[in-house]
C-alpha cells in the first residue's frame, strides 16, 4: 500500500463494522484520508437543543466528528462514506475459511449455516441462537473451544477484510 495517512486498522474495523448496527458510521475525510467514527450519540454535538452531552473525546475528536456530522448533512463534498462489507461478503469470507479449514469443520459448518438461516429474517430465532446481529465473526466458533481456531479465524478475517478494504481505498483515492 502507498504511503498515505489512514490507519488501515481503523478502516478494516469500518468495513468489518456489523452490517445490521445503525450506532456507528465512518467516513473518510479527504484531506487527510483520516478515517472518523460517528457515534449516533455523537449527533447531539451539532444538535439545537443545547443539552448537556459529555462525549468522553478531545476537543480535537469533537471537532473531527462535528465537521463529518455536518458534511454529510449538507452533502459536501469533504468526507466520503466508508460502505460496510455486505452480508453476502461477509458469508463469502466464512466459507471460505471453512473451506482452508481442517480442524472444526462440522462445527463451523454447522454455525455458518445457522447463521445463514438466522440472517433470512432478524427475528426472534436469531436472537435464540445467541447470535447478535452483524457479529458473524465470533458466531462461526461458537461452541469451539479452542483459541486457536479463533485466534486463525480472526486473522484470516482482518486480513480478508484488509484486502477489500484496500481495494475499496485505492480506487476512492484515485477519484480525488
């Protein structure tokens, strides 16, 4: 990757971010390429009522996150909105790991396809299974207890997601 100033950490969390939460969106700010979270709570930074929110960030982050808020609203041309990966990437990914699996196979099977038909509606069955919505990630092993194929899952979905991540990067970079 080009020398550049966004942290590829904190892209990979937007795109890995779950696809059902509405509490948190990202942007990246084209000037800098810096990538800024926004907390739904974050909205009362910028709100007309003047209540009393005590955010918990620096003046500097208040600032970041006031100025993002803001160009979306206006739909200014400053920021561009971080997309998530889809929930059909995010099934593409679990099989694969699956697939370059050996150990764990029928029991991550069996959650992948859980997950698959916990997805098809949001209801109540998928909250029974213990599955929260958009954590696909530490759904796949559950019950496996084993913190090396967790740890080997966790990987080879950060770095699944990184290469998307890139990808999406590089080409919003080039249109700048």
């Amino acid at each position: 990757m080009k020398e550049q100033n966004t942290n590829i950490e904190f892209l990979i969390s937007a795109f890995a971010y779950s696809f059902t939460s509405m509490n948190e969106t990202f942007y990246l700010r084209k000037r800098d390429l810096k990538v800024i979270g926004v907390h739904i709570f974050d909205h009362s930074l910028v709100s007309e009522c003047k209540s009393e929110y005590e955010s918990g960030l620096t003046k500097e982050e208040e600032r970041d996150i006031k100025e993002a808020i803001i160009a979306n609203e206006k739909n200014y041309d400053t920021h561009i909105f971080i997309p998530r990966l889809t929930k059909e990437q995010r099934f593409e990914i679990i099989s694969d790991f699956i697939d370059s699996s050996t150990d764990f196979k029928e029991k991550l099977k069996e959650n992948y396809k859980s997950l698959i038909d916990s997805t098809e509606n949001y209801g109540i069955e998928f909250y029974k299974k213990g599955i929260k919505a958009g954590v696909e990630m530490e759904y796949l092993t559950n019950g496996i207890e084993d913190k090396n194929i967790k740890s080997k899952w966790t990987k080879f979905y950060r770095n699944k997601t990184k290469t998307i991540a890139i990808e999406w990067f590089e080409k919003e970079k080039n249109t700048l």
